[in-house]
C-alpha cells in the first residue's frame, strides 16, 4: 500500500538556524533538567489525551499484521455488522476492516491538483495516501480473486466468502468542495464499476452488488439525483430530518446523526424513557423508508455504559454499530451468535452458581462434553436432558426440544482467533503441528486423528512451587488413509 516515500502536501519543513553564542554551563544544566521535567509533563498530558484514540485500536495489535486476499482464512470470516470508523487510522486500513469482518468502512477525502487525498484533515495528506490506493485497488484485487471462476450469468461474490451476497458499504465523507470533489469520486470508482461490482438503480429499482458506496460530508442530495450516466452513488442522509420526504432508498442508503447532539448524553444508569423513544422513532422513521440506520459520536467510556449502549441499539434495531474497536464490537455478534438455548443454560448455571466440573459429574460426561453442549457444538441425549434439567432447575420439555437437534459445529469464529486463549491453542498447532504429525506417522502410518471417535479432558496440576499448570490430553481413533 504505502511506497516508500511519503510526501507532505503542505512542502516539506524549514530548517532553522542555530545561534553561535557561547552558552553558560549553569545555565545550561538548569535548562537540560526543565526541559527533562517539561517533556514529562508533555508525554504524561499526551499520553492522557491519546488514550481516547489508542485505546480502541488496541485489539488490532492481535491480528496478523498482513494484507488480505481471498484465501481459506478470509473466507471463513462471518460478516458482522460493524463500521470501521475512521478507518484510515488503523494500523491496517481497510485490511483490519476486512478482517474484522466489517460490512462498512469510512474514509475522509479531500480534492487537492485532482486528486482525492485520505486523511482527517489538510495537514495531515500525504500522496501515497489516495483513495485510489488506499480502498479502490485492494477492493479490485480482491473481488478479483473472489470472482476467479464466477458463472458471468450469476452475480459476482462479495468480499466474504462465508456471505458472497453480503455488500460492504465504502463510506466516503467528502471534505472539499463538492463541485470539485464529486466527479473526482465518480472518476474513482471506474475499475469497480466496469467490473459490476458497485450497487446502483436500474429501472427504478436498487441493485445490490458486493460494493455500495455512499457519500457523505459535502455529498449533497441533488448530485446523487441527477447522476448520470450511472446511479451508483447513494447518500447517507440525516436521521434527525427524516420528516422531510426527501430522502428514499433510490438516493439514500445509510441515514446517520450524532448520537449525543440527537437523542443526549448517556448517565450511568442508561437511556432515559424520553431518550428510547425517540431513538425508536427515529429507527422506525428510517426503516419505512428502507434506509439503513447508523449512529455515530456516542460514548467510548465509561465501558459500561458504551457495552450497555451497543447492545440497546442494536435490540432496537440500529442496522450497523460504528466502531473504533473493530473486535470489541464484533465480539457482540459473535456472542449473539450462539444458540437461543445457551443464554439458558448459561444463565441457569450462573444462578446455580456452578462449574462445569459440578454440571459434569451430575450428567457423568467430561467437562468438555459439558461446555460443548452449553455452545451448541454437540447434542444432548434424553438422559443428558433429564440430568440438566434437575442441576439447573429448567423445564425438561424446553431443553429436550432445543438440545436433542443436530448441532452446528465449527463455529471457531476469525482465523487466527482474536480471543488470547483460544489464539494460544491455535498457536501450539502452529508451533509443534509438523513436530506432531511427523511422530504420529512414525508410530501410526499414514492417516489422521478422527475428532469424532474423540474424548479429550482438562486437567489442573500444581507443582512443588504452587504454580497451576494445564494438562489438556487429546484422545482420537486413528484412522489410516484407505487406498484405491
């Protein structure tokens, strides 16, 4: 992405010239310790006022510092409804997205000598950060290797494997004159729209397509109106004037508004009654007219009530959380992910106050078997149903008719895992998967491990020092490659 040489739009810096008078040495001790004490001062106030933007990109420090492509790992990425806020300040822009499994992504442009320029402000431009090479080229690289064998009379496959219908909104926030900026934009996005890869109206109808691109900032409604050739730009219109029946979903897409300018500041106790209902209002204003909704400039701390917030948003039906901690909030629809039933047993657990090893031993299955079955990742028998039942005080009916299905495994969520502990599992197969397989062929020949004719348990050893130690054993069939 980046060359290797970054210009500054505004001219490179001055030199200065230094003094040549002879500098007392006293003085000059006392001025080396103040200005010691004066840089403390300095770091201790910036790394205070950073903290608010660091923070929600600490998560990105545990993906695989890459870029992505269509691969067996991208494809096993779920899409979550997530927008990757400011996007161009991550570490990784667009690829952290991407990974994250984000279905929008936000870029502020601005138009400078013809070009359209990424960044937050005009001091902070550089030109090897363009929206052309910033989002236009890795969106055409990877959509092409999506679409390598795509039947030309199906619709191409989107950026997720896992939801090749699923498109995935660039949000470009114009910051420059519209006059100039706007046919810049239309100009952009040639390569995809040659491809038939950005979402459009034809014959008054809209078009999905694995790209939609929505301008927002200087983006007036006019200019999307009165596009042509091609309509394949929409508005991210303002959800505090939705009364206004301007906005619909052949010009509009998104419909944002600042959380805390719109409906308040959020005290520790939640939203007000006042407050819920007009964020309903709003939400039920915007879905009648088939916009997608999305708040931005909502509370990042305290974690509680951000955490409380996300989840009555997106209860009340909020098409898309903006975030700047991609992770953090896919996390949440990950967890929303499992099973209706295991918010049940969880929460039976929790007010039994038990463990799994208690839980296990009451149904005399392992406590992995247990977890397994708490996530959706195995079936329960009838006796299995019978036994949760009287540990946990639940109807035997309820759970007989959620856990006795077939279940849905190999739920593992993002490759590599962003969650530390599972990470660590993945990490020993990294490290010693060669080491493992070259001794299991030495003593079993050739074949595999079966996961199905399979037990495994967890173990807790202390040794003579105090310290706990992890003793996971692993047991499976082996099952030798049959020739024919």
């Amino acid at each position: 992405m980046p060359s290797s040489k970054a210009v500054p739009l505004n001219g490179a810096s001055k030199g200065t010239m230094r003094s040549a008078t002879k500098t007392n040495p006293y003085i000059f001790a006392f001025g080396v310790v103040g200005a010691a004490i004066s840089s403390m001062v300095v770091m201790f106030a910036f790394i205070i006022a950073g903290t608010s933007f660091i923070w929600p990109h600490v998560s990105e420090l545990r993906t695989s510092n890459h870029k992505v492509n269509s691969s067996p790992g991208l494809n096993s990425i779920l899409p979550a409804p997530c927008h990757s806020h400011n996007d161009y300040w991550r570490l990784m822009p667009f690829h952290s997205a991407v990974e994250a499994g984000c279905i929008g992504i936000e870029a502020d442009v601005w138009a400078v000598q013809g070009e359209l320029y990424v960044g937050h402000d005009l001091g902070g431009l550089s030109t090897d950060r363009t929206l052309l090479s910033m989002y236009i080229q890795p969106l055409v690289e990877l959509l092409q290797s999506q679409n390598l064998d795509t039947n030309p009379n199906l619709p191409p496959r989107g950026v997720y494997g896992r939801r090749p219908d699923q498109t995935v909104v660039l949000l470009v926030d114009l910051k420059s004159n519209p006059n100039t900026s706007w046919p810049l934009l239309l100009k952009r996005l040639e390569p995809l729209r040659q491809k038939g890869w950005l979402s459009h109206v034809q014959n008054g109808r809209f078009i999905s397509r694995p790209i939609t691109v929505v301008g927002t900032g200087e983006t007036e409604l006019h200019l999307v109106n009165e596009a042509t050739p091609f309509r394949d730009v929409f508005l991210d219109a303002p959800l505090d004037q939705l009364d206004e029946d301007l906005y619909k979903d052949l010009n509009s897409y998104y419909t944002s508004v600042s959380f805390e300018k719109s409906i308040g500041k959020v005290g520790s106790k939640g939203l007000k009654p006042e407050q819920l209902t007009k964020l309903r209002d709003q939400i039920s204003q915007a879905h009648s007219r088939g916009l997608k909704v999305r708040y931005w400039g909502m509370p990042y701390w305290p974690l509680h009530v951000r955490n409380q917030l996300r989840e009555v948003l997106i209860n009340e039906g909020v098409d898309v959380l903006n975030a700047d901690d991609l992770w953090e909030a896919r996390e949440i629809f990950s967890k929303r992910g499992l099973p209706a039933f295991s918010k049940t047993l969880f929460d039976g657990k929790a007010a039994k106050d038990l463990s799994f090893e208690a839980i296990a031993k009451h149904l005399g299955r392992s406590e992995v078997a247990v977890a397994a079955l708490f996530y959706g990742q195995a079936t329960a028998s009838s006796e299995d149903v019978e036994k949760l039942s009287e540990i946990l005080d639940l109807p035997k009916e309820a759970l007989a008719a959620q856990l006795t299905g077939f279940p849905n495994r190999g739920q593992a969520g993002p490759m590599p895992p962003t969650e530390p502990l599972i990470y660590r599992l993945y990490e020993i197969v990294q490290n010693y998967g060669y080491a493992y397989k070259a001794i299991l062929n030495e003593k079993f020949g050739d074949g595999i491990m079966s996961a199905i004719c399979f037990s495994t348990t967890v173990e807790k050893e202390v040794d003579e020092a105090g310290s706990p130690w992890v003793v996971i054993t692993l047991k499976g069939k082996w099952l030798p490659f049959s020739r024919f």
